[in-house]
C-alpha cells in the first residue's frame, strides 16, 4: 500500500543578472521589426542563472531538508524549497511536519562563470595588497522591501565619506523620497567629499530603484579556528565579545601577553564550540572600552572557508511573527504557506570603451571622442566613449558618422578583458590597431 505526498513551494530565491536582464531602450534591437518590449522579454525567457552561478545547501542543510522532509529544486532562476504538506481546503497548505522550532537553510553559490567579476559591478579589490578572504552574505532578516520585492541584500545606502569607492559601485540619494537618485562610480575615488566629476547619475526618473548587491553585503570568511590581528591596539590585554547575529554574545575570549610591558601582535580565536553562522567580533581593553578597528563580521564555517564560494544564502524560519513579510507561514492562519519570493540582483559593470584603430580614423560620434596619450601627434587613432557604458549581452548601438556621410555601427567590447588602468576600468577593441597605448 503506498501513500501519496503533496509537496508545495515553500519560499523561492531568484537571483537576476542585469547583464541579461537590462532594462534599457538604447540598445541594439530597438528597430520597428525588433521592438525592444520584445527583445526584453525574450531575455527573460531565455535566462538561466545556471551558466553562471552554482547553487547548493551546506552539509548541515541537506541533513535539515530530509528531517523535516523539505526538498531543494534548482531553477533557471534560482531555486525553491519543497515542503510537503497537508491540505486544510480551498487551496490552503500547511507544512506535513509542524514547524515549532526556529532554525535556518544555508546555501552556498559558486560562481562558475569565469568572467562573472567581468561583467558584475562586483568589487575587484585591486587596492588591497594582502586580499582577506571576501564572501556575500544574504538573508531573509535584510528587511529591504522595495515595491513588494523581497531583496536578500542589504539596502543601499547613501554617499560614505568614509569609504573608498572602486569604479562602478554604487549609492542612493534618498533624501527626496519621490525622486531617489542612483550615482556610480566613474573612477576609483575617496575618501573625501563628493564630487560630481567622480559620479554620473544612472536610471534617471526610475522609482523605485533596484536594490543591487554592494560591498555591504560583503563579509569576511573564517575557519572555526584562526589568527586575529591585533597590533594596532598596541595593548597587552583584549577582551572578544563574538556575537551573533542578532547582537547576543554567544562567546567572551580573553587574551593576555606573556610577555609584561609586551603587547599582544596577534590573538587566536577557537570558536570550534560554535555552529556555522555569522558572527560578529567586538574587541575590547581591559576596561572594557571597545575598539572599533579591531571589530569584524565574519561568516564562519570550516567547509564554506575550504570552498571559497562566491556567496552563502541563509533563510531563516521562526515560528512567530518576527520576519514579517519575509516569514514562510502565516502563524495566524493555521500556519498556511506564504510561499515568499526572495531576490537578489546583480548590476552589470560599467566599463570606458577603447577603439584602436591602426591611423586616423575618418568619421564622427556623439559617444566616442578623440584620444591620444600625447596631445600634439597628428595621429589621433585612439577613439574612447565620452563616459563609462554598460556592459550588456544584448548589446549596445554605438553608431558613428563616416566621413562620406555614412552611418556606422561599431562593435561591443566582449567581456573576456577587463583592464585597471588610473583607477578607471576599461573595455578594449582592436579596429586594426591593436591593443594599449602606441609607445
């Protein structure tokens, strides 16, 4: 005698590349035969974040989704959770196995495109001569709701005077509600005080404004033992407060010197007694002041530091009303599935495009300008975009005037190259003559 299971989606993560899915009208296919509603929407159809991103459940994951018979399906958009489930009538589902008992689903995202840093505004961390190791960390405890869209991500926040923009990220001017304003980075540039010469303001009149992936969702990954440098305290006694992420302390460490009148250069911290999760470390002297330098959000898990993915995904489940719009089941309604929509979005990178030509070519744009390392040779075989363009895979109408009066369409930079060069990010194309700068 055999039973029939009813599984119903749970909750759903879709995570969008704009480099697909760009919205913009002045690109190439916008013709009265192509209209550009309908190349759009052929993007969307054909999209399959499967060629670019990984995405699997933690070891300790896959052991939560068989006890509490959940299942986990890849899509072309992301994935979902599977729950089965019980019918209560009139299409309402309430999970098989009752949910009493908070707990969370971790998912880590490999990217395995090896040009998606290429064509994702994602940080490139060029100035940092040691790089730490970086993962993204997304959860459904964001609490960033634009426009009932459930973004994963941190919200955007506005210009940091304080922080050292790379090229092509991003920030929000919301200090007028009904008209936020988006700017992106043009160069490499603070801190220090806003320029407009450094920033070009991007999706003009949109509101609301995506909610793009940014260095704020960027943390540290951690083994459950390792190394913290602490010189810069120049102290020979620290407390560790590590605390969790809701801000309790879950571990105090406390180090001291061997050596008096020594201070302490680096202190170990064995967290082996703590789960997998983020984590929080604030450091304080032996009076208990704390020392912001020393502080630091961290993921830790010895598997997801060994792996090195690209990001990890937690969905947190509570039973009560504290995730709100973000909670899996109605606890005021039986318990019934909300079944939620969770998103994470990836702005294309903006790059300078560079047109080599081997002389001087004969033709005019309102895009391209003249470009010569040295301003007085009679060969200006250089042509660059007039500002940084979005890298797309529709592709982009950079048309151009010949000189009989012709019209011309160049090509697009693919994305195989990317090129630092002055803290710009540049985008080349060989028109017959070559790459770089002539000597």
């Amino acid at each position: 005698m055999s039973s029939l299971h009813q599984y119903r989606q749970l909750f759903s993560v879709r995570l969008l590349l704009d480099y697909y899915l760009t919205e913009e009208v002045e690109l190439y296919q916008d013709t009265p035969d192509n209209p550009m509603s309908e190349v759009l929407a052929e993007q969307v159809n054909k999209y399959n974040i499967e060629r670019d991103l990984y995405i699997e459940p933690t070891p300790e994951t896959v052991k939560i989704l068989k006890d509490k018979h959940l299942l986990f399906k890849r899509n072309h958009r992301g994935f979902f959770i599977g729950c089965q489930v019980s019918d209560l009538g009139g299409g309402v589902f309430t999970p098989f196995i009752a949910m009493d008992e908070a707990f969370s689903l971790k998912f880590q995202v490999t990217a395995i495109n090896p040009y998606f840093f290429n064509f994702t505004n994602i940080r490139l961390e060029e100035e940092l001569a040691n790089k730490d190791q970086f993962i993204y960390y997304f959860s459904n405890r964001a609490n960033n709701i634009i426009d009932n869209t459930l973004y994963l991500s941190t919200p955007i926040t506005g210009f940091d005077n304080s922080y050292a923009y790379e090229a092509s990220e991003i920030f929000i001017d919301a200090s007028d509600p009904l008209n936020p304003q988006m700017f992106e980075a043009i160069e490499n540039n603070g801190p220090g005080v806003f320029d407009t010469n450094n920033w070009r303001q991007i999706f003009i009149g949109a509101n609301p404004l995506f909610q793009y992936v940014t260095s704020l969702d960027r943390i540290v990954s951690r083994p459950s033992v390792f190394k913290h440098d602490v010189e810069a305290a120049a102290a020979e006694i620290l407390i560790f407060l590590i605390r969790d992420i809701n801000g309790i302390v879950v571990k105090t460490i406390q180090h001291q010197t061997s050596e008096p009148g020594t201070s302490l250069i680096e202190c170990e911290l064995d967290l082996s007694d703590l789960t997998s999760a983020y984590y929080q470390i604030e450091v304080q002297d032996n009076l208990g002041t704390p020392i912001p330098a020393l502080s630091l959000l961290f993921y830790m898990d010895d598997i997801i530091y060994k792996n090195r993915p690209l990001a990890v995904i937690e969905c947190f489940y509570e039973p009560n009303e504290n995730l709100a719009e973000y909670r899996w089941l109605d606890q005021n309604d039986s318990n019934r599935l909300r079944t939620p929509e969770y998103t994470i979005r990836w702005k294309n990178r903006t790059t300078w495009w560079r047109y080599y030509y081997p002389t001087t070519p004969d033709l005019t744009s309102t895009i391209l300008e003249n470009l010569d390392p040295d301003v007085n040779a009679p060969n200006n075989r250089i042509l660059i975009s007039s500002s940084p363009l979005a890298l797309t895979q529709i592709g982009r109408e950079i048309r151009v005037t010949l000189g009989n009066g012709d019209l011309q369409l160049l090509p697009n930079p693919n994305i195989q190259m990317i090129y630092l060069e002055n803290g710009r990010i540049y985008s080349e194309l060989n028109m017959g003559g070559g790459f770089g700068p002539p000597e």
